[in-house]
C-alpha cells in the first residue's frame, strides 16, 4: 500500500494518543509516590541478604568474663591465652600477634 506524504495529517489521532500518554504517566506518578510513602524499616524487613541467616529469632551468645588464664591485648583488644602474651608495658599487654 502506497502512503502520500503531501496529504494532510488527521490530528485527532495524535491528540488521542498524546492524552493516552499523559493518563499512563498519571496512573504510574501515583503508583510511586504510594511506594514512596511506605516505611523504611517495613520494606527492610522484607530484604533477606546473601549469607545471611533467615531465622527471625536472634542469636544468643553468652558472654562470660575474662579468665584468670587470659589477658586483653591493648593493640588489638582482642581475649588472648597468657601463652600469647609477648610483651608487658605497665598495664598495657601486647600479644604475639600484634608485636609482629
């Protein structure tokens, strides 16, 4: 089918399809800004991240004091056995990890 280019153009269509255009963006605008509005912390829960553990309950840890056979390294403020302890300035107590 041959088209003519010269002939003049129907404007009904094109208005029809600009105000089609214009009631999606409408209808989308109102659909984001619902999104937008949502709570931060109940759109968080719904994240689960790699390797995470997916058990809603918390872990428990029980957190004992230390020992009469560990010391606190001032460096690394890490709790070492008394055999990794290399080096003593006053109160200040440095494993062998931290002395290399």
């Amino acid at each position: 089918m041959a088209t003519d280019y010269d002939a003049p153009r129907d404007s009904s269509r094109e208005e029809e399809a600009a105000k089609q255009l214009a009631s999606l963006n409408a209808g989308r605008t109102a659909v984001q800004a619902t999104l937008i509005d949502e709570d931060e912390a109940e759109l968080a829960e719904g994240f689960i991240l790699p390797g995470t553990e997916i058990d809603p309950e918390e872990a428990s840890v029980e957190i004992m004091p230390e020992q009469s056979d560990e010391f606190t390294c001032a460096s690394c403020f890490m709790v070492r056995h008394r055999s990794l302890l290399v080096r003593q300035d006053g109160a200040a107590l440095f494993c062998a990890e931290c002395e290399d």
